[in-house]
C-alpha cells in the first residue's frame, strides 16, 4: 500500500480522531501503528488482512521487538480503533486480541533536599518551569502550554485547561514562585509587543534568535483564518478573531524564535519540551543524584510531599487532575515511612 492509497487511510485515522477530540499524540501514536502495521504485513491494506493479522503483528511486537507492555497495548488499542472506527470492520474477537500485563511500578521521587539540588543547577526558563512542576504538581506540556490568562497572582491559582484527557483543573501557584513569574511575564510582554509592531509593520522576517532551542505547538496548524499571533484551538480563531494577538492569550513561556506556519505568517510559539528536559537531566547529572529522575519526577514528588505534610489524599487527587482516587494511591507506597508507611521491627523494637 502505497502512494495515495496510504494517503488517504491515514487522512481517514487523522479524521476520525479529530472528530472525537483526541490529543495530538494520540492522534500521532495511531497513525504511527497503522504504519507499522501495515508495513509488516508487506504493504497490504488493512481491510484486507483477517483478524489474525493482528494478532501476528502484536506478538511480533512482543516477542522480536521486545516493546514494553504499555507499548504493546497502545498499538493494540490503536488497531482496534482503526478497524472499529475507521474501517467500520468491528473485530469479532476483539476479546481475544493479545493485552500484555503491565507491571505497576513505584514511581520515582525526590526528597526536599534533592529537589532543592536539582533546582539550583539550573537557570533562567528552565528552572522556573521545573520549579512549577514541582510546586504546582503540573506535567510538562501542562506548564509549557500555559497561557497569561491563566495564571491568576491574586487567587495564587493556575488554570490547567489543557490537561490530559482533555480535563480543566485548578492547583495552586506557590507563593514563592509568583515575582519571578511575575517579572518573566513583564519580559514576555516586551517580545509580545515586538511581535505586534513587526506585525504592524508587515515584516515577515524572525528577529535574531534568542537561542538555538526548537519550538513546537499543541498542534501544527495555524488558526482557521490564516491570521497571524498565537496558536489557537479549534474554532476559537473564527469566536474570537482577534484574541491570537491578544496579550491575555499569549503563551507564559513563548519560543525564542517565531516560527513560519504558512506562506506570510509568522507564528511565536510556546517553548519546546526537549529544552527543560535536556536542562534537567544536565542539572541531575551535575547533582550527583543516581535516581532514574525527568521532569515528570517534580509531580512526584510534589503528590508525595503533599501527602506527607498530612493533606488529604483526595485534595491531592483534584490537584494532579486524577480521575481515579487509585491513581494517586501509588503515592502512598512512596511515603518517608518506609514501606508502605510500616515501622520496621529493627526500628521499634532493638536498642
């Protein structure tokens, strides 16, 4: 299968997601699986192949790929959809379609003083969303998609309203962190009214960079009317034609450079995940810290902080944006008390 064949199935994925108001990534993951799926089995159509070919291709995946279990089950998932959803061939024994069991893993944390460690290695933007991952409990395409209007100095909130699942939360905005947000604000601002006069003036041309960083949407498109400013979803550029160069709309933490999305438009868009991550796993190396830790650890540890200061386990829920009271369970398995929270005999009981 290829050519305009293959063209037009992954249009017809891409539209079917679009229509349920799935993430990009997964979007991008289902694609990608159809791909693979369809390469393996010798560039065949997939409404060609039986129900065994799936099968076939996730135990390929399994047993010659060696893909974790979390993998497998995406690609399994991804097929299903794409049979169920795309094809319109609902899969007879979808029961029996091969789950591999994922093992629960206790997640990575950092102590206070770590963290501490960590944070002083690193500097400018990177440290002051890796200090919001870890005082707002946010992930990192949380905080990097981050627009002005949703942070609110005098409530000490922020808004999450692009969180996983497509949910909208609240977490706090430590007290600590809002004047140095505050005064990158007022620097944002600065590049923001740059922008407007470039815009002004008809220049199409980026200003020198900034830093040498990529720099990446919550999608690739631009807004439906072709106007130029900040990314905006769905249909929001034709409600709201003017609010992509607004101030209240722009992103908290921007690209150095503006990108060009279409013939005649420059777009700045927010800051790439690969620099916070890079500049994290620089600052654990530099601490000498040997545990396995990303940017995802901050959350972590913000979840088991919480809970060791004594906060209800179900603040901690509606914080981290759980929809499961047994997601943010796993936590307790990490507290400073040792396992599980037991007292070890040595310790209460030999002198």
């Amino acid at each position: 299968m290829v050519g305009a064949v293959s063209e037009r199935l992954v249009s017809q994925i891409r539209r079917a997601i679009r229509a349920r108001h799935y993430s990009r990534r997964t979007e991008q993951a289902y694609v990608r699986w159809a791909r693979e799926y369809v390469r393996y089995h010798g560039l065949r159509h997939p409404a060609e192949l039986q129900e065994d070919a799936v099968t076939r291709f996730l135990t390929h995946l399994a047993v010659d790929e060696r893909v974790s279990a979390s993998t497998q089950n995406q690609a399994a998932s991804a097929l299903l959809f794409l049979y169920n959803e795309v094809l319109s061939r609902p899969m007879r024994r979808a029961a029996e379609i091969v789950r591999a069991r994922e093992p629960t893993r206790v997640p990575v944390v950092l102590t206070p003083a770590e963290v501490s460690c960590v944070l002083s290695r690193m500097e400018g933007t990177d440290r002051l969303v890796a200090s919001l991952l870890y005082g707002s409990g946010l992930r990192l395409l949380e905080a990097l998609r981050l627009r002005v209007k949703d942070v609110d100095f005098a409530r000490g909130e922020i808004v999450v309203r692009d969180a996983k699942g497509g949910r909208q939360r609240v977490t706090m905005l430590p007290r600590r962190l809002a004047g140095e947000l505050q005064r990158h604000l007022a620097r944002v601002r600065l590049v923001h009214d740059r922008d407007r006069r470039a815009l002004g003036s008809g220049e199409d041309a980026p200003e020198p960079a900034a830093g040498t960083e990529r720099s990446r949407g919550p999608g690739h498109s631009a807004p439906g009317d072709g106007a130029e400013g900040v990314w905006l979803p769905g249909a929001l550029p034709r409600k709201l034609p003017h609010a992509a160069v607004e101030w209240p709309w722009q992103w908290v933490f921007p690209a150095a450079r503006r990108r060009r999305e279409r013939v005649g438009s420059w777009r700045r868009l927010h800051r790439h995940p690969s620099n916070v991550q890079r500049a994290v796993r620089r600052a654990v190396l530099e601490s000498g810290i040997t545990k396995r830790a990303s940017c995802h650890t901050f959350r972590h540890s913000f979840a088991t902080h919480l809970l060791e200061s004594g906060y209800d386990i179900r603040t901690v829920q509606e914080l981290l944006g759980h929809r499961d009271v047994r997601t943010t369970m796993i936590y307790t398995h990490v507290l400073n008390r040792g396992g599980l929270g037991v007292v070890s005999p040595m310790d209460r009981n030999i002198q």
